[in-house]
C-alpha cells in the first residue's frame, strides 16, 4: 500500500491552553484540549477551554472524558458529559471528543448518539475518541459510528500504537471510503509519521508533540512525592511548536 495523500493535517492533544497555543504557532490545523494525559486524557477546566478558545484561531475541540479507566459509563457520569459539551457549547468550541462503550465491548450507541445530537445541533463536530480501540469490533463499530454522526474517529488500530495498528487503520480507511475520517493517533512523532502515512494514506494525524522540560522552581523539596506515577514534581510536559513544524514537514515531505 503506497498512497500518500497529497497534503496531511495535524490534530495536537493538548494537555493545556499554553500547548493549544504552541500548537496553532507550529501549524496544526486543529487542537484537541485535555487535561491528564498521563492517564489517557480528561475533560479540561473551564478556564483552560475559555483560555484556549480566547487564543486560537485554528479549531479548538474538546475532550468529554470525566475520568481515567473503562468507556463504560454510570448515569451521572453521562449526566456530566453532557453537562460538559454545554460548557463546550457556550465557550464556543468547535467541537467535541466523545465515546462510550457497552459492558461488552461494543459501542454504547444510544448515549453516544444522544451526546451526538446534543452538540451537532449546536453546530459542533465530533470526533470519536479511543474508546474504538477497546471495541470487540472495530468493523461494526465503524458503521454505528458513521450511523450517529461523527466526523472522524481517532484510533491507533487497536493497539497499544498507531505504528504497530497501521495495517488496521489502512483496512479503516479504505473501509470508510471518504464518509468518515480515519485519524491515526498515539505515538506519532517526526521519525514515524512519514511512513506511517505512506502505508495508510490517512489526511490527517494525532499527536501531542509534546517535550519535557524543568519548571522555574529554585527551591526543591525532594522529600515528597505529591503523585504516586510520576518521579519528578518539578519537570512539566508542553506541546511545542518546533516538533509541530517537523511532524507535519515529515507528513508532507
């Protein structure tokens, strides 16, 4: 399989309103907000949506994710997803992220539709999130997807990256045939992302392109721990506008 398309889009997950910027500055098309990308990415504050929708000019679209873990859902966790997209509503946003499953495996059709209808009757798209990849089958899942209305589905193939997914996402793409966007995402860097492409001829990628570096703090306390995953309380993770710029040359070259 050898079908480049001719030019490739950049979605960055954004772990902030400082990433979303960084990532309009090195030319990404869209910015998907999140906070915690650490566990998989949640729903970001208010004041990080209404900050980040203030500084851009690209699209900003969010993610409706209330907590880390399983797709499957209780009441009143579908009650704050939807209380979520009407913040995203107010705010402005062009869009949101979205996906539930079943005890089963498979897609939670009913809520995701309703959470469909909630935002598209609003004017905002959808993007179908990675709960797909924890989908008993992708396939079926594929068309109840198109079915409720999403625009794209962000997905690494099932696996655990978009690399080791590509012969998945290339069966997605050309089973989609153009009514819905297959968006690889996860682990998506500048030395991958050409060959990626060129073996699944997606239009559009996912990635954080995020880089890790040494707050300002000059006083150390380093007899605590506040997070039990992560070893340095001092280092912060932000998208950056240089390895932005270099996906999308590799993508395009």
């Amino acid at each position: 399989m050898n079908h480049k398309p001719s030019s490739v889009a950049l979605e960055v997950c954004a772990n902030s309103a400082t990433s979303a910027i960084a990532a309009q500055k090195g030319g990404a098309k869209r910015v998907e907000l999140c906070e915690n990308l650490a566990e998989g990415g949640t729903t970001p504050s208010y004041g990080q949506i209404i900050l980040a929708r203030k500084h851009l000019h690209i699209k900003l679209y969010v993610l409706i994710r209330p907590r880390r873990g399983d797709f499957l859902y209780t009441d009143l966790e579908f009650e704050v997803m939807q209380a979520d997209i009407r913040t995203c509503i107010e705010a402005g946003c062009d869009g949101v992220v979205i996906g539930m499953l079943n005890a089963d495996g498979t897609i939670d059709v009913k809520r995701c539709t309703e959470l469909v209808r909630l935002a598209r009757q609003w004017g905002l798209g959808v993007t179908f999130h990675r709960a797909f990849d924890m989908c008993a089958d992708q396939f079926t899942a594929l068309e109840q997807i198109i079915e409720m209305g999403c625009e794209r589905i962000l997905t690494s193939g099932g696996k655990s990256t978009a690399m080791e997914g590509a012969s998945t996402i290339a069966h997605l793409i050309e089973k989609a045939a153009g009514r819905i966007a297959i968006m690889p995402g996860s682990g998506i860097t500048e030395n991958n992302v050409a060959d990626l492409v060129h073996f699944t001829g997606a239009t559009e990628v996912h990635s954080s392109a995020r880089i890790n570096y040494q707050g300002g703090m000059q006083y150390k306390n380093d007899h605590i721990l506040l997070t039990g995953g992560i070893t340095d309380e001092y280092s912060l993770d932000v998208t950056s506008p240089e390895k932005v710029k270099a996906i999308l040359q590799a993508a395009n070259r």
